[in-house]
C-alpha cells in the first residue's frame, strides 16, 4: 500500500460514493486493467463478494453493543439511576454495588447477541471461502478462486449443480440452445428448474474479447426484475432483463456450465438485498405490558413523593437537634424542605426494583422457551415434506393467543394445490372425466381428436386440434427428465405414479443449506440428470414420453400440460425459441416460438406467439380467466358465426364447473397477419429495451396483441381441499374465531369451496354482494331478500342468534371499503358468520385485512402460501405462510411457516393458548413480585424517618432479584400448563379466555398490585409487632422479612402453577436451597465487606431461634390466605371453564371424552345469547332454516349498494 | 422403519419433554379438596398458640420511666440539660420473687438509630483495629471523623460519638442498707462482635495505641478508659459500646445493659425494696425522646410479646372457621367429577 494524500483519499471515497448512487451504472470488463493497483480498476468503486453480516466486529464490540442496548429506555433508566447512586447527597447503597444489577442484565444481553453474531461470522467466513472459478488473463483460463474475490466485472464460470457466487450476467452457455437451467430454491424455495438466455448470441464466447460496456440499473431487491443492457463498441444496444440474470444463490442445473459477467457482487446481490434476518414486531400483550409499566412508573414516584414529603413533615416537627442526626462536613444541617427534595431521589434509587428491571431479559428467555416447544412440536411436522412449523417472527408467541379474525386464501391453503384436469369443452360441447388423480381421456373426445386429425387440411386446423395444441404451447413449462428427485410434479403415466408417490418425491430442499443432502445414490442421479441437461441434446431414445417431467411455476399449467398428454399432444421440449409437440401422429411438431407475454394479475391471462410450421402462419394462443378471455373475443363475423354461441355455452360450462369448485380457464386463438405482426414486433422491441417503465410499456404491448380471439374452449381442473380443513375450520369458529376467506377465484367456485370445508352450512343465510355479470349494480339474491324481509317483520326473532354469511366479489368490495361506506361494510361484516372475499386483488386482501384490523380492532391473522398472499401476510397481526406447491414468498415474509392448513389448529389453540397464558401470568407475576419485595423498604421508611434505610442488606437483595427468585417465573413463562392439549383440541371454546382484551387486563394488573400490597404490609407488619420494643437490631430485623418475603412469593407462584412437573419441582426446592445457602455462605463470609450492613452471622443465628421459623410460617400463611381463598372460592363457586377443564383433565381419558362430548353439546345449547357480538355461535347450535335475524345495516348497505 | 426415521431429519424428538407431555402433579383448589387441610392447619395454629401465648404469659416484666419529665419524677432535675453530672434515685419495691435470670435493659424510645445517614457514620475497619484508619478514618465518619485541630477522631462517627452514657448501679435496701445487685456486663453483645468484628490494636498499653488521636466530642472519657478494671471489656471490645454500635431496627428500641445472674440473685430478683442509681447524663428531651429501664426474665422465645401467641390464635380459629365455610361451599356446589354432570 502505497502512501497517498488524504485529500485524493477523500476524494476517490467522494468518486465512489457518487458511481454507486448514480442510477445507472458502467461496467467494463477488469481483464485488460488485470494486475493494475486497485484504483486504477473501472470498477473499484464497487463492493467486492466479500459478505459480512455481522453486526459488530471485535473491537468494537462493547461501545456498540451497549449503544444498541440503550435503545432500550428501561436500560437508561436504570443506568441513570445507577449514576444517580453516585450523587454523595442522594446516594442510597453503596454506588459501586448499585451497578450490578444494570451490569448483570446488559452483559447477559450482550452474551446473547455476542453468541449470535459469531455464528453470523462463521456462516460468513464458510460463504466468503467456498471455491469458484474466475478467468484471469494471465492464465489464459478459469482458475479457482474463492467467492470473496470476485468483483464487479469479473468472469465467472459456474459448473453444474454449483452455487452462482453473485449476479451474473449470462454470456455463455454450454447448451447449444442458448439456456441455462437453474433452481432458485436457496432463493425463494421454489424448485422448478428455470431457464436463463444468454445476452449475445454468439456460442463461441472468449472472455478476453468481451470489450463491450454493460450498463445496468442501480442494485435492488425485486428478484423478477433486472434491467440492463449492453453497449458494444459500434455503439449498437442491446437489452436484457431478469431473464439473463443468475442470481446468487441460485443452483446451476442441467447444464455443463455458464458463463457470466459480474454485475452485482456482495451486498449489493438481489439475494442478499432481499435477506432482512428475523423481523420483530411488538405483540399487543407487550403494548399492554409497557403501558403498565407506566402505571409503576407513577406508583413509584407517588411512593418517592410520600417519601420525601414525610421526610420533610417528619423534620419539621422534631423540636432540637437529635444526636442521631448527622449534619454535613461543616457541621450544619440542610433545611427540612431541602432534605426533602434530596430524599425524593434517595427514595427513587432505594425503590427503582419496583420497574421491573429483569422483566424484558426474562420475557426474552421465556419466549426462547416457547418457541423451542412450539417448533418441537411433532404434531406440527409434516412428514410428507419433513419440515417442522417455524416461527420467523421471534416475538409474537402469546399473539396466537389472541387470534379474533383469520383470514384465509383459498388455493394452496385450503386445498393442496394439486390440480387434476377434470372438464373441458371444446367448441361449445363439454367433456367430462372420472375422477381420478390420473387424467383418463374421454373416449368420444378422442373419437373426436382421431376423426379431426385425419379429416384436416393443412389450411384450415379442427378446433379440438388447436385446443390440445393450445393446451400443450400456452404455458411455461419447463420439460426435464424425469428423475427420483429433481421431480416435482410427478407425471400421472404409470399406475405406480399415484397421488401419494408424488407428495413423497417432492423435496423440498432446505433454502439455507447447499443442497447436497441426498443420500448416496442421490449424487448419481444429479449427474445423471446433468449429463441429459437438454432434451435437444439428448438422443432420443431417452425423449419417450415417458421418463419426461414437467416442471411448472404453477401447478395448474402442469395439469393442462398433462391433459394434452394423456390426448397424444405431448410437449417434448421448451427451449426460448421453440416449443416441440408431438402430435397423436405420432409426428413432432417444432413451433417457433416469437414471444411470450407473461401472466400478471393486471391481466389475468397469457399468451404464446408462435409460428405454425406447417402453415407458416403467426399463431397467438392465450388463455386465462373467463372475465378476462370473454370480453376479448372477436365479433361473430360469417365464417364462424357460432361464435356467440360457443361463447355463451362455453360460459354456461364454466359456471357450471365453478359451482362444482373447480378452477377454470378459456383458451382461445388468433392468428396474426404477417404486417399485423411486424408492426407489433417493432412496438415489442422497443419496450422491452426500455429502461424506463419497461414493464407498463411491454404490458401495453402486451394488449395490444391480446384482441379479437377467437375461442376455442374451456377447461376446468378440480383442486382437492386439503385433509382436516372442515374439522379446523369448525374448531377454529368454535373458539370464537370468524374465518374469511379472501380468494382470487370465481364466486362460484368459491361458494362451492366454501360449503366444501363447512364455512357455509345449507341453513345458512348467504348475502351475495356480486356484480351481475352485465353491469355493476350489487344485487342480493330475491329469495334471500324476501326471506330477511319477512324475518324483519317478524319480531320473535330480534334476540336470535344469526347465521349470516356474506359473498362479495372484488367490485364490490373496491365500493364497500370506500371511505364512506367502509363502516357500514365492517358494521354488517362483523355480524357475519362467514365472510367470502371473490376475485380480490393481492392489494384488495391486504386493503380488508388492514380494514378490519383497525376499525374493528381485533387481532388478526392471515394465512396464505403464495405472492400473492404476501401483502395480506404482512398487513396482519401474526402472519402464516403455508409452505406449499408455491414457493416461499409467503414464508418468507411470514411470522409462522407451517405446511399444512390443519396445523393452525394446534397453533393456535394449544400453542397460542399456552404461550398466551403463561406468557400473560409471568408479566403479572414479575410487576406482583417486585411490588410486594420492594414494599417492605417502603413500609420501613414510616419507622426511621423516611431516611431512605435498606434494612436488607444490598447484596442479598441484588441476589434475590438475580438469583433466588428469577429462575421460577421463567419456568413457569415456558412450562406451565393449565389445560392439557387434549382438551383444548377437544373444547376449543377455551381459546376465548384469551381473546378480546384476555386475561391480562388492567383489573388483573391492579388486582395483583393491591395483593402485592397487602403482602408486604404482612410481610413487613407482622414481624413488626413481633419485634416491637425488643433490642433487635436493623439487619437482624432484616433477614426474617427477607426470608419471609422469598417464601411468600415462591409459594405465590405455586399457587398460581398449574401442572407440577419434575421440572418444577426442582426448580422451586433449588431455588429455595439457593437461598439459603448463598444467604448463609455470605453471611459466614462477609464481616465488614458491605457497610453499613453488616450481615455477618445473622442468619445462622436466626436459624438458630425458634421464633424465626414460627415468625416466617405464621406470616407467609396470613400473607397468602386471601389468595389461596380466592381461589379456591372462585374455583368452588363460580369456576371458569378452564377450572372446569381441569377437572376434566384429571379424569381417565375414556370418562374425560365422555365429559367433553356432553360439555360441547351441553354449551351448544346453552349459548343463545353470545356474550360478545362479534363470536359467532357454536356450530353445534343447529337453528332452524327459516329463523333470520335482521340486523339493520344489512339492509342499509344493501340499498345503497342497489342505489350505487 | 429405521430407514423412515433416518429420513426425517427434521422430525422433532417424541419425547415427554419436547411435546409437554411430562407427568405432572396438578393440584386443584376447590373447596372439597382443602378442607382437611386447613382443620390441620388451624388445629395446629390453635396449639402453638396457646404454648406461645402461656409461655409470654410468665415471663416478669418491669418498667420505669425516668427521664423526669413529669415534676414528681425523682429525675426530674436532672432532665434540665444544664445539670452536668447529675445522679437520681428510682425506688421500686418487688413484692414477690422476680424469677432469674433478671435482664436488665435500658430503653429509649423516638430514638432513630435506623436513620440512614447516622448508620453509615463509622468505620468497620477503624472498629477492626486497624491503625492506618486510626491516624486517617474514613471519610463516613464526617462530620465525626477529624475533630476542630484536625486531630483524626478514634472512635469516629456518629454511631460511637451518640453513644449512651447514662450508668446504673442497683441496690437493694435491706433493713435501710443499701446492698449492691451485681449487674453482669459480660456475654451481653453478640459473641461474633466481641471475638471477630470488633478488634483493639494490638498494642499494649491499650493507650499508646491512641496517640495523636482524639476522643469523640461527646464522650467524657476516650475509648480506653471504658472499662479500666478489665483489659477485656476496654476499648472497642467494651460490652456496652458494642451493644449500642449495633444499631436498633426500630425507633423505640431497648439494649441490654446487664444480667443478674451472681450470688444471691442468682435465682432472681427477691421480694422486697430496690433502689436505681442512675448517672444521668444522656440527653433526650431535645428530640423529644423518653429514657427508661426494663427488667424482665426470658424464656425459649426471647422477651415478653404477647403478639404472636394471638396471632396464632386468631390465625388458627379462623382456618377453623374457613373450613366449615368451605363445607357449605362443599355442599352446596359440587364439582363434575364429584355428580358427572360437567357444569351444573
């Protein structure tokens, strides 16, 4: 390193500053610059590969830490207390030892993060060393290198089945096709292969004669978005997009190996701008808990102000000066009022324990705890894909406690997203198959097929050919070949390839670990897999259709893939200029395909432009939602003047497999004339070379293509609803939870779902708040209208329980969530059983979640699996992301990852019952045992002048915070038990203990302050009057109200223990063996360590006193009978049903099933009126079809909707 | 199987800790279930009671007051502060055995040896004999730690400086002669103090150990003078001074000042007329404070307190009640285990 001037340091740090702002950046190559210093590089302003995501380094580790710590507003107060301590005034302890306390908590802290970044560091170094292969000029080759060297401007060549260092522009490829194939599982866990193109065409690629300038965006975190493009010397552009890009992390399969240009290294990859780490949000039990913090805060200076004002009355009123008064080094006193004021903080500091300091330590450990038993929980493991839940967001536990509202996506949550083609109709005539996980072809069909094939000209093409040939062209399905377990979606040829083998192939591979976790064949297979990387290389003896695979994006694409197969249109190969087909011919068709135009949400549907090539003609293939197809079609001109009519049947079909619940979608085709393409093509180029709103204009494009279909047909393909929803859904509304379901999909359809999974019973009163197909007025169904008219008038019926369910499509729901409607729609939503959201945008889910969150508050949750969930997932209070066949968006911008649907019963009623309970419990418990322990230093301050005297000696009461009463309450936070799981599953009516405003409420909190009170005067008073006019000293007097204060509380907490276990008992007994002999050993130890205190020998001494003991056994029985009678009162006379399910719990389990049954039935029936509006009745409750409840809002919204 | 296993890696362990299924006691509070209980509880309550109750009931307590403030009071003119070296007389007469050993204690009472400030003025390594604090105390001592020629203070601090100094002599009139009970002053500190906390230089003479050092400014005579007649109660190991370094925990506190236990009154204090010399020097009127003397005898559970033999009576009578509280309780609400019929 040579010397340079610090002025040219500034400024080259000024220079790179500003390259790595600019939006656009240049890059060149670093070849011709090899061997330079490091500033002479065009690129040295860029990061290298080189990852650190640790947060603290060696050094600096303690000055950082603590300023992260002090983030924190309680760690300031009690270092400012702390310093306080150090005021001579003031002063209350001894000012060192005043620091412990602070100390002991800010480096148990710092230990925690300490551990965690290291392990940071180590995952950091194994990343930054793993080999790759980088071209050096010198060499005239790749060399090994490691992934910390690469740079901006670098060539990497990445081998098969390795891990791409950083964001690589694709050069080159090994496949002849111009592709590279990769799996971005590491990246969002979807595994289907994709494919990348190459940026220039050229195959014989030589990284020395790269001399062009890639020009790209600013780095970002969107992962389906790159924007860039190359400038060659000859000024001549070229663009490319995300579609070139390997991102880092992702795995290179199926090919022999690629070539890229480095564009983003480091932190400035996609990947590692998208990796946030664990997300924090604050549970309402903690908004709770700090508004109750608050409250102590007050306690506490009231406290402090009776101490300084009693302080100040207390001097005024002595007549002389007593000897024991001792005045300041010059011999005088300080004036009452003075002393007064400097007593207000001698108290703060003397009373501070009163905020709990060790209560966010310890709520930090207990939810450690939770989280460990709830990601152990077997019950919560799916052993089809072996994940286990996760628990992302690491402190929100207690909130699945809590749970009023959930909302749900339908496909993939609530069905397996397994899809199976079930109906099609082709050209107005409707075919239907057996149901069957294996796509059995209609046989009149294929009389059809056989009959159009051979009758067919080479002009004019049978629609049924072209709704296969569309079937098998219009899509993105990737063909590999099929192995053990690159397999995703298995193929349905052999009877041995049933449902269930294809859920056990799938795996899903951890996206955090390098995927080489098969075992021993496995190796093989991946070679074997590599070494047959394209279909087009392959020879074709290998193409037979059946070791084919097809890997989808989305699993309905595959299903149609596999239905034009089981009709003898096989797609044998995709490649970004072809598609192959073989026909029922048994002749392969090669399609030249032109463009792709994507599906978005915008558009609902997706096109394939190929060139027939037979006919030579343009052809577009589109397919996509009905609403989106049907207002497309071209005009019925004389050539196929059925066309309305095809339109019309096929639409009578589609809602005919909607009420069915299957999925449905429309194919159509155009074809484009030769000018109308060119033009097109020209408009197409220059969009997509755009770099500014590149994806409005390639959409504008897009539908511009996208007009005057003609349609060929419709398909419908059945998704399965997953095991258990009814039960869980049943469960989860019986616990006092509304479920809506916010789904993409027709109304129909899901209507039809809806009923599948007991949502929507038949009794039911369905309010359908849908567009009619022609315009947008809102139309209630006329026989559900006369029904709630005539309910109205009938006035029987106003206290009866209401059974209303509410449909509303998307229009409508754009009305309702207007501002001026948006009360009204919550008002009537809320009395709803059931609320089923139809064809909502991913932005209209989160707009209803947040909606109903915030006028309603309630705590909400949503659960969904795909993109398109995620906007709800994060507007929710706990967020649920369903690892299932669409990737791992959901997941990862979710709190929870589960796999299936039916594990959100045991979440939540179990595990969030459990984490809410205990949770809730300890915080009262912690504000209750510092009350009570600090109490005794207040009471005392009545008898000695308000001086502020500890009569405890400072130590032990540091130990007892710390040591002899902290573990306890932690255990109780983890493991305590009030209900077993069985019976919560059993009852899920528990779980309303918890909703609402719960168990922890501000009468609780008050409740367990007064207790607190009453305790330590107890504590305090009765030793008191034991002790009154006798020479006991102040530490002796001390140590029995310490002693007695320990076992109150410790027996406090074993009051409120629900399940002693093995675990408790130690705890407890070594807690109480801690005290003593911690207590006893620093008494026998210290003789003038701590002055003034002076705790020399007292304990044994006491111990050695028959009234010590009968002292402490008659005070900790008085200080804890009106607890103990409390509670066994309460529970005799008016039990809660938690009691009740204790005593349940503790019969044998035949009996105890017999008991729930009669309980569940018993409180069906007893439940007419529910004690809050918004949870719906048991369903159990079975009330006659014609009772309906009028609720005035239903009709208001209902008119204005109609007046609209 | 085996193979199935190995497969799931991710599988949690089935085991009673992870899935929260390990055996537990579940104790219920209801009203059937603590009945016996709290008879037990009470009857036993009941029974200490009574013993503590008995036993406080035996022990002889007698008390004056003489800090003379009433005008009849035999100290009377020696409450006026001005009054140095004042002694009075206290007669009392016993009419019937005062049974020993007799504890003799002096009380005073609004007398806040817990404040907060004085109980940190000393200095426990002074106290130790250590001779670097002699020549430099602590500065908790301060004010009491260099006297007005900053001459470094031995005791320092405010506990030793207030040190009680009133004496008694106890007489008992016999045929109008004046025979002296002996008061023992040995064993009345806490033994830990006497042999381990509190320690003499290791000087002799005691004196030269106080060179350079001066007496505290309310004390008549220095700390080796205490007790002249025994090197073993002189200085800081001086029983009385030790008495008074630790402090009382309440405002009205009495403190051993010596035991009857010699010769004649071996058995206790006789029937028959008593006179207390008291050499009254300590003044209390300033603050309001009230001088007294105790004789009393103890028993298993210390002095006279008839406090927690109640409170084990009242404690104990109301479990009794509260269980047949419960009883009705019991009988009138049952629980779903006791009629299988979950609610009622």
């Amino acid at each position: 390193m040579t010397w340079r001037s610090p002025l040219a340091l500034v400024r080259d740090a000024l220079r790179g500053q500003r390259a790595r702002e600019k939006d656009l950046r240049n890059l060149a190559s670093n070849l011709p610059y090899e061997g330079l210093e490091r500033a002479k590089q065009p690129n040295c302003y860029f990061p290298g590969n080189a990852i650190k995501t640790t947060k603290y380094t060696l050094l600096l580790f303690i000055p950082m830490n603590l300023f992260e710590q002090f983030h924190r507003l309680a760690n300031i107060y009690f270092v400012g207390l702390a310093i306080l301590n150090f005021v001579p005034v003031v002063s209350a302890f001894q000012p060192e030892v005043a620091l412990i306390p602070i100390c002991v908590v800010l480096s148990l802290t710092a230990l925690k993060d300490a551990s965690e970044d290291f392990r940071r560091y180590q995952s950091d170094r194994k990343l930054n060393n793993t080999p790759c292969l980088i071209y050096s000029r010198k060499e005239q080759q790749f060399i090994k290198r490691h992934w910390k060297d690469v740079r901006v401007g670098d060539f990497v060549k990445v081998v098969c089945n390795e891990i791409v260092p950083a964001d690589l522009l694709l050069l080159h490829t090994s496949d002849p096709s111009g592709v590279c194939h990769i799996e971005t599982s590491n990246l969002d866990g979807e595994i289907n292969l994709k494919q990348r193109k190459m940026m220039s065409g050229d195959p014989e690629f030589e990284p020395e004669s790269f001399n062009s300038a890639v020009v790209c965006e600013k780095p970002n975190n969107n992962l389906n978005h790159f924007k860039c493009y190359v400038e060659k010397p000859n000024k001549e552009k070229v663009g490319a997009g995300i579609e070139s890009l390997l991102l880092r992390g992702c795995t290179v399969r199926n090919t022999d190996h690629a070539v890229g240009f480095v564009v983003y290294a480091g932190h400035e990859t996609k990947a590692m701008l998208n990796n946030k780490g664990p997300r924090y949000k604050r549970s309402k039990l903690e908004r709770k808990l700090n508004t109750d913090v608050i409250f102590c805060v007050i306690l506490l200076f009231t406290m402090c102000l009776i101490g300084a004002l009693g302080h100040f009355l207390w001097l005024q009123a002595l007549p002389g000066v007593p000897p024991y008064l001792v005045p300041d080094g010059n011999g005088h006193l300080d004036s009452p009022s003075l002393s007064g004021f400097y007593m207000f903080f001698t108290m703060i500091i003397l009373l501070q324990i009163l905020i709990p300091i060790s209560l966010y330590v310890s709520i930090e450990l207990v939810k450690i705890g939770q989280i460990f038993f709830i990601t152990n929980d077997i019950d919560l493991h799916d052993e089809g894909t072996d994940s286990r839940v996760q628990c992302k967001a690491l402190n929100i536990t207690e909130d699945l406690g809590q749970i009023e509202y959930i909302f749900s996506d339908k496909t993939g949550t609530l069905t397996e997203n397994k899809m199976v083609f079930r109906r099609c109709s082709i050209m107005g005539t409707e075919y239907a198959h057996k149901e069957n996980a294996v796509v059995i072809p209609d046989r009149t069909l294929l009389q059809q097929i056989s009959r159009a094939e051979s009758s067919s000209s080479s002009r004019n093409i049978d629609p049924h050919l072209d709704f296969f040939l569309g079937l098998a062209i219009c899509n993105t399905v990737v063909v590999s070949v099929a192995t053990a377990q690159r397999q995703r979606v298995s193929a349905p040829f052999t009877a041995t390839k049933n449902r269930t083998i294809s859920e056990d192939s799938v795996e899903e591979e951890d996206h955090v670990k390098p995927p080489v976790k098969i075992e021993g064949s496995g190796e093989t297979n991946k070679l074997h897999t590599c070494s047959l990387h394209a279909p087009s290389q392959c020879d074709k003896s290998a193409m037979t259709p059946d070791n084919l695979s097809y890997e989808a994006e989305s699993p309905d694409e595959a299903a149609l893939v596999y239905a034009a197969k089981a009709y003898g249109f096989t797609l044998l190969a995709r490649t970004p200029d072809s598609v192959t087909v073989r026909l029922p011919s048994g002749e392969d068709l090669v399609f030249q395909v032109l463009d792709t135009l994507t599906f978005d949400y915008n558009r609902k549907r997706m096109s394939v432009l190929v060139r027939h090539p037979i006919t030579k003609e343009y052809v577009l293939y589109t397919k996509g939602a009905d609403h989106a197809i049907m207002e497309l079609l071209a005009t019925p001109y004389a050539g196929i003047g059925k066309q309305k009519n095809i339109a019309a049947d096929t639409q009578y079909h589609l809602d005919g497999y909607a009420k069915e619940g299957l999925r449905t979608l429309c194919f159509t085709k155009k074809v484009v004339s030769d000018k109308a393409y060119e033009s097109w093509s020209v408009n197409r180029q220059r969009a997509l070379a755009a770099i500014d709103n590149r994806e409005e204009l390639v959409m504008d494009t897009a539908v511009q293509l996208e007009t005057d279909l003609s349609l060929l047909g419709a398909t419908g393909i059945e998704d399965r609803l997953q095991e258990s929803v009814p039960e869980t859904i049943m469960a989860l509304r019986e616990a006092g939870i509304q479920v809506w379901v916010l789904t993409g999909d027709k109304t129909e359809t899901a209507v039809n779902i809806g009923y599948a999974c007991r949502l929507l019973e038949e009794e039911d009163l369905v309010i359908n708040m849908t567009e009619s197909s022609g315009g947008f007025t809102c139309e209630l169904s006329p026989s559900n209208l006369n029904e709630v008219r005539r309910f109205s008038e009938d006035p029987r019926n106003v206290d009866t329980t209401q059974n209303i369910s509410l449909v509303i499509d998307g229009h409508t729901l754009t009305l309702a969530l207007s501002s001026d409607l948006q009360k009204r729609f919550v008002d009537l939503a809320k009395r709803c059983r059931t609320v089923l959201c139809c064809r909502v945008t991913p932005l209209q889910k989160s707009r209803v979640v947040t909606v109903v969150r915030e006028k309603l508050n309630v705590m909400t949750l949503a659960v969904g699996d795909g993109a398109n969930d995620v906007s709800m997932i994060q507007a929710a209070d706990v967020g649920i992301g369903i690892s299932g066949q669409e990737g791992m968006q959901a997941v990862m911008a979710s709190d929870f990852a589960i796999s299936r649907f039916k594990h959100l019963k045991k979440l939540l009623l179990v595990h969030g019952h459990w984490c809410y309970t205990r949770l809730a419990s300890m915080i009262i418990y912690f504000f209750y045992k510092n009350v009570a322990y600090v109490n005794l230093l207040f009471w005392h301050q009545f008898l000695c002048g308000f001086s502020g005297t500890a009569m405890i000696d400072y130590w032990l009461m540091i130990f007892f915070n710390l040591f002899f009463t902290s573990v306890p309450p932690i255990m109780f936070g983890i493991m305590d038990k009030d209900v077993s799981a069985e019976m919560l599953l059993g009852v899920p009516e528990l779980y309303r203990t918890g909703q609402g405003t719960g168990e922890y409420t501000f009468k609780t909190f008050w409740i367990s302050m007064l207790d607190a009170f009453y305790q330590s005067l107890v504590c305090f008073f009765i030793p008191y009057l034991a002790y009154q006019d006798s020479d006991i000293d102040v530490f002796t007097f001390g140590t029995p109200l310490n002693t007695i204060s320990f076992f109150t509380i410790l027996l406090h907490l074993s009051i409120e223990i629900k399940a002693w276990t093995v675990v408790h008992w130690v705890i407890m007994l070594g807690s109480v063996a801690l005290y003593f002999i911690v207590t006893l050993a620093y008494s026998a130890i210290c003789v003038t360590c701590n002055p003034p205190s002076n705790p020399y020998w007292i304990l044994q001494r006491q111990m050695a006193d028959p009234m010590f003991y009968l002292l402490c056994i008659i005070t900790t029985v008085v200080a804890l009978l009106p607890r103990y009678m409390f509670h066994v009162l309460r529970n005799s006379i008016a039990p809660s049903p938690l009691v009740k399910a204790r005593h349940l719990d503790r019969l044998d389990p035949s009996t105890r099933d017999q008991c729930m049954k009669m309980w569940r039935s018993f409180r069906g029936i007893a439940q007419v009126k529910p004690s809050r509006l918004s949870t719906p009745p048991s369903p159990t409750l079975e009330t006659p079809v014609d009772i309906h409840p009028h609720s005035p809002t239903t009709f208001d919204i209902m008119w204005d909707e109609r007046h609209h | 199987m085996v193979k199935e296993e190995q497969e799931l890696a991710n599988r949690p362990d089935n085991t009673a800790f992870t899935q929260q299924r390990l055996p537990a006691w579940q104790p219920m509070l209801s009203a059937g279930i603590v009945i016996p209980g709290f008879v037990l509880i009470g009857l036993a309550f009941i029974g200490i009671g009574v013993a503590l109750f008995v036993t406080s009931r035996s022990i002889q307590v007698l008390e004056f007051d003489y800090t003379g403030v009433d005008q009849n009071s035999p100290c009377f003119k020696c409450s006026d502060p001005k009054v140095l070296n004042c002694v009075c007389n206290l007669n009392f007469s016993i009419d019937s055995l005062f049974k020993g050993t007799v504890f003799f204690y002096y009380g005073l009472s609004n007398y806040y040896q817990n404040f907060r400030k004085y109980g940190v003025s000393k200095d426990d390594v002074q106290l130790s004999g250590d001779l670097t604090n002699f020549k430099t105390p602590s500065d908790t001592c301060s004010p009491y730690a260099y006297d007005s020629n900053n001459q470094p203070i031995v005791p320092c601090g405010s506990i030793a400086n207030s040190m009680f100094n009133d004496a008694f002599k106890l007489y008992q009139i016999i045929n109008g002669t004046n025979t002296l009970v002996p008061f023992d002053g040995k064993g009345i500190a806490w033994w830990t103090d006497y042999n381990i906390k509190y320690r003499n230089p290791s000087i002799t003479p005691l004196k030269n150990a106080f060179n350079n050092t001066v007496k505290p400014i309310f004390w008549s005579k220095p700390a080796y003078e205490l007790d002249t007649s025994d090197p073993a109660n002189n200085g800081f190991i001086n029983q009385n001074f030790l008495v008074w370094m630790r402090r009382a925990a309440l405002p009205n506190f009495r403190k051993l000042y010596g035991r009857i236990n010699e010769g004649d009154y071996a058995q206790g204090l006789p029937a028959g007329n008593y006179s207390l010399e008291i050499a009254y020097n300590y003044p209390v009127l300033s603050f309001d404070g009230r001088k007294k003397v105790v004789f009393s005898n103890v028993s298993w559970m210390g002095g006279k307190n008839e406090f927690l033999g109640i409170a084990y009576l009242v404690i104990g009578s109301m479990c009794v009640f509260m269980s047949i509280v419960m009883l009705i309780v019991y009988a009138k609400f049952k629980f779903p285990e006791e009629d299988g019929v979950p609610g009622h």
